[in-house]
C-alpha cells in the first residue's frame, strides 16, 4: 500500500483541484429569493384580479364569493409565475454549466 503523503493522514481521499469540478447547477441564493418573492406578488394580483371582478359585478352581499374568486385567482396567479419563475431558475444553472464547459475548453482542458 502506498503511503500518505506528510501533509495528509493516511486513508484521506485525494480530491481533484477545486477548479476541475463542475458547478453546482443550483442557482444563487439572491435568485431563489428572487423567485419566491415574485411568486408571492403574482399571487397576490392573481388574488385582488379575482376578487375585483367578483366584487364589481356582483349586486348584494358577495362575499363568500368575492373571496373565493379571489383565493382561486391568487393560486392561478402563483402557479403561473412559479413555471416562469422554474424554468428561469433552470436556465440560469444550464447557462452557468455552459459557461463553465467553455471556460475549460478555452483552457486547453477537456
């Protein structure tokens, strides 16, 4: 069995240099937070859209109704951003990827 070398104990792996592993594919912090706050926007104006068109065209007490056209645009609202809001977050881990390969093509390493 080989030995260790001084500077590390004996059974420590050897890991590749930190520049030869591939990014993480997950977005930045300031991204996600991004993402989850534009979700909640959508849902709220999915929300108030819902409940102003129950509430401007009803006559009478409208409530249980406004609430729920209300309740059901802010879930539409917040599941429509939150496919952009997905398929965003995706892009930008594959163009991170990407950039990453051809920075290394660049520098002669495959």
């Amino acid at each position: 069995m080989p030995e260790a070398p001084a500077d590390r104990p004996a059974g420590a792996e050897r890991r590749p240099p930190a520049d030869d592993h591939a990014p993480s594919a997950v977005p930045s912090l300031a991204a996600r937070v991004l993402a989850f706050v534009s979700i909640l926007v959508g849902g709220l104006c999915g929300g108030l859209i819902g409940w102003a068109l129950v509430d401007l065209q009803c006559d009478g007490d409208c409530g249980l109704a406004a609430g729920a056209a209300g309740l059901g645009g802010a879930v539409v609202g917040a599941a429509g951003v939150a496919v952009v809001a997905v398929l965003a977050l995706r892009a930008m881990g594959e163009w991170r990827t990407i950039q990453h390969r051809q920075a290394r093509a660049r520098d002669g390493r495959r």
